[in-house]
C-alpha cells in the first residue's frame, strides 16, 4: 500500500478556488496601501511600487512557504488527504491603520520639516520597515504563550471575537465598497453565494471563484466602457512593470530614530496579530485540522520580520478564513499558489499592474463570503449553550466599525476627537465611549465572552478573574485606551478627562468582578 506522502498530490482541484480567494484578499490589500498612500498622501508611486510592494510580498511567499509544508506534515503524520494549509496574507485593519496612520501622515510630516518630496518618501518607506521589525519581534516573543491562552479561553471567546471581525469589518465595509457599482458588485456577490454556499453547477465545470470574477470584470469594463456607469468606472490603462528585488538592507535602523512618536500605533498593531494567530488556530482546530498554536505565530514573526528587513511595510497574518477555504476543497496547494504569484509578483512588477486594473467592486464580494462563512463557523463550532456569549462578542466590533467610519473619513474632524478625552464639562460623551469602546475591540471581545461563558457555566470565580485581567488591560490602555488612536500608555501618566474616563472603564470591571465574587461564596455556602 503507499505511503499517505505518496498520495498527497499537490493541487487539488479547490485550490484553483483557493488560489483566486486569497490572492484576491492580498491584492485588495495592496490595492488600498497603494490608493490610500499615492491617491491620498501624495507619496511617489515608485517609491510604493519598487521600494514598499517587494519586501511586503516576500512575506506573503514566505509564510505561505511554510504553511504548505506544514500542511502536508500534519497530511502525512494523520493520514489523512483533506489537509487545508492556513492562509496567510497581509493583515487588514493593521496595513490600513500602518497606511492612514503612520506612513501618511509620517510623510507629510518629513515634507513639513523641509525635506524633499523623494528624501521624505525614502524616510517614510523606512519607517515603515522599522515598525514591520518591531511588530516582528514582539510576535516573536509572545509566540509562546499562544498554547496557554487556548486553554484559558473557551471558543465563544476566541471565535466570537473572530466573528465580529467578520461581520463588521471583513463583511460591512466591503460590502459598501461592492455596492457603490451595484450592478457589478452585487451581481458578483450573488454569483460566489451560488457557487461557494449554494454549489449550483457551473458549464464546462468551471471554477466558481474564476467564473463569479470573469462576469464582474465583464460587466465593470462592458458597461462602464459605453458610459453605462457613471462616475463608478476608472478606464484602464497600461500598468507599468516594476523589475525590484527585496534585498535584506539596514535601512530599518535608519527608520528607528522617527519611530518613536508612533510606537503607540505600532505596539498594539503586533500585539493584536497574536491575538489573531491565536484565534485563526483556534478556528483551523474546530474545522478539524490540529495546527499548533506556536507553529502559527512563529511562521507569522518570522515573515513578518523578513518582510521588514527586506523593504517591506505591512504585516503579514495568518487569515482568519481556513473554515471557509476548507470548505471550498483547497488543500495545500493553494497557499503555495498564493505565495509564489505575490512574492514573485511584488518583484517583477506585475502585483503592480494588477492593483492598478482590478476594480474593487469585483474584488469585495469574496470578502464578503468569507467574512460569513467565519461567522457561520463560531456558531457551529461553539457549544449552543454559549451562543450568547458569541453574540455579546460582537458588540466591541461594531464600536471600531463606527469610529472608522466617523473619524477615519473625515466625518467627525480629527481635532473634536482629541477633544473628547479633555472636555470634563459634560461627562462621557457618547461618541467617547464609541472610541473607547473600539480601541482594543479584539481583546475586549475575548473577554466579555469569557466572562458570560464563564457565567453560563456556574464559575462566577472565573468571570470574576476576567474582569479584573479587563480592568488591569484597561489601565494600561490595552483595551478601552483614551488616546483617540488606540495608543498604550503607563497608567500614572493620564491626567484630565482621559485619566477620569480610563477610571470609571477599571470600575466597572473591578466592581463587578467583586459583586461576581461575592456571589460565588454566596453560591458555595448554599
């Protein structure tokens, strides 16, 4: 009989699906850096595309590298030929902040200075490589305390949080993005919903995700090109082929003396991929493939810190979809598909040219559906009993969803945030406790779903605990920082109505975790 090695081939036929998913997730991606930093802050596109785009996409190919490998030994030691690899790619909520809130506006601060337009673009790129170090190391030393978490937190914590993610971010906002050309959008939507959920057949059988993306791309270029679109259609153009190697360089320590004033942006962006790492495990291990917890986050530090030394700007994750990629039939070799078209893209200049042409409206809907099937999957995998416990979990996304969209767009201008955590003449405002209650949503998900999964359980003691591990997190700005970006600080350096606010948040969770105490002797005398 042969060897589960010697069966195991290396493309399966849903990882041409796979394939299309996740290159799509990492090219929206890049899509955005590139729009959010060329379109809005003005930076040079060479500096984006030749300098920041290769040392990024050598991440993408290396952890993808180590994922498939990893896959087929975990294939080979279970036997077993249904093996999906985790998904790795660059992190979104983490590379839009590194775009919107350290490159941005680090340039037009060099530029502010007196630099140049180029010396200031050159500062800006090593910045950005300074910080991808940084966050590196850091994952690198908490990799190891990812197996003790999983015990410490049940699944309605850990995939809860995942599943407001989900919804929220992964599936609101692209779904806005997809309807701003409904016809093109929404049609591509529905076409994956009855490929991907519905396995509706398909002619000549096709790949679903191929076809579902031939059609958008068909109706975005035929009806946009007769002028049936309006001011939703950009006319393509020829993108340019950018030939630039990701050299392993210093010119991160170079990035180190102007990365002070944002390390309290950088910081919690690090911490909350191992949040992630932690969580993606998790779901990997509830749809049946047993990664380990440290495997995950060392492959995440490790490309991530490749990345940076190589010129790269983004994090790299693993993604929290491998549920819904499991379910598409991909295997293993999907993400080695991924990693050699991005990293080898990134240098020879065609991830480029591809950001260039493909609309977003196409682009979202895969999004989208991935964001449900997370969703789906925290209900499945997690005991009916603490399905409450999921739904409270969602209600932090929701906070950061609307501060996003409130300040990140210009909605609620950046000066009447910073007032909010000054101005004491009228208490907490509401828009306040959206901030506060958004910055740190992942970890403040994972605790208030422990906390009532705790509480379902009978265990006040272990709610209780929770909620003062919240209020010590709270402190120090973990979660519920007063600083409008999310920054974290020493406890004894808030003043004013940011330190009153920061206050009343380690209150309340100290008062109740002591009501929750008092009632758990109460429940043992009995």
């Amino acid at each position: 009989m042969p060897s589960p090695s010697r069966r195991l081939p290396w493309i399966a036929p849903g990882d041409i699906n796979g394939f299309f998913g996740l290159v799509v997730d990492n090219l929206s991606i890049l899509g955005f850096i590139a729009s959010a930093l060329i379109g809005v802050f003005g930076l040079p596109a060479e500096i984006v595309f030749a300098r920041m785009f290769p040392g990024t996409a050598l991440g993408v190919l290396i952890g993808n590298l180590i994922y498939t490998a990893m896959a087929r030994r975990l294939a080979r030691r279970s036997g077993r030929n249904d093996i999906t690899a985790m998904p790795l790619g660059l992190d979104a909520p983490t590379s839009i902040g590194m775009a919107l809130l350290v490159l941005g506006p680090a340039f037009l601060g060099f530029k502010a200075q007196g630099m140049g337009e180029y010396a200031a673009a050159i500062a800006t790129w090593q910045l950005g490589m300074a910080a991808l170090v940084v966050m590196g190391v850091l994952k690198l030393m908490l990799a190891f305390v990812g197996d003790a978490v999983t015990r410490w937190v049940p699944r309605a914590g850990l995939l809860g949080s995942i599943a407001g993610i989900a919804l929220m971010l992964m599936g609101f906002l692209p779904l806005l993005e997809a309807l701003r050309v409904p016809v093109v959008g929404f049609v591509t939507l529905g076409l994956l919903l009855y490929v991907l959920i519905a396995k509706g057949p398909l002619p000549w059988r096709m790949p679903g995700v191929l076809f579902a993306f031939a059609v958008g791309l068909a109706l975005y270029y035929g009806l946009g090109g007769a002028g049936l679109l309006g001011s939703g259609y950009l006319s393509p153009h020829l993108p340019q082929l950018r030939l630039a190697l990701p050299w392993p360089g210093l010119g991160f320590i170079d990035g180190m003396a102007y990365l002070g004033p944002y390390l309290a942006l950088v910081l919690p962006f690090g911490l909350l991929m191992v949040v992630g790492g932690i969580n993606v495990s998790e779901s990997a291990r509830a749809a049946g493939d047993d990664y380990r917890t440290r495997d995950i986050l060392l492959t995440e530090a490790f490309s991530t810190l490749v990345a940076g030394v190589c010129g790269g700007v983004a994090q790299t994750t693993p993604y929290i979809g491998q549920p819904a990629y499991k379910h598409m039939g991909a295997r293993s070799g999907y993400t080695l598909l991924t990693g050699l078209f991005i990293g080898f893209g990134g240098m020879l200049g065609y991830v480029s040219g591809l950001v260039e042409l493909l609309p977003l409206a196409v682009l979202a809907p895969i999004i989208i559906y991935v964001a449900m099937d997370i969703a789906v999957q925290a209900f499945a995998a997690t005991p009916p009993r603490h399905a409450p416990a999921v739904v409270f979990a969602f209600l932090p996304a929701i906070a950061y969803l609307l501060t996003i969209k409130l300040g990140n767009q210009g909605v609620v201008p950046a000066e009447q945030f910073a007032r909010l955590f000054a101005d004491a003449s009228h208490g907490i405002s509401e828009l306040a406790v959206i901030v506060v209650l958004g910055n740190g949503f992942i970890i403040t998900a994972m605790l208030w779903a422990t906390m009532l999964a705790a509480l379902i359980d009978q265990q006040p003691r272990r709610a209780a605990k929770t909620l003062m591990v919240a209020a010590v997190l709270t402190g120090f700005g973990v979660i519920h920082s007063v600083q409008p970006q999310g920054g974290v600080y020493w406890p004894w350096s808030l003043s004013g109505h940011g330190a009153m606010i920061a206050v009343q948040f380690m209150a309340a969770y100290g008062v109740l975790a002591v009501v929750f105490w008092g009632l758990s002797w109460r429940a043992r005398n009995q």
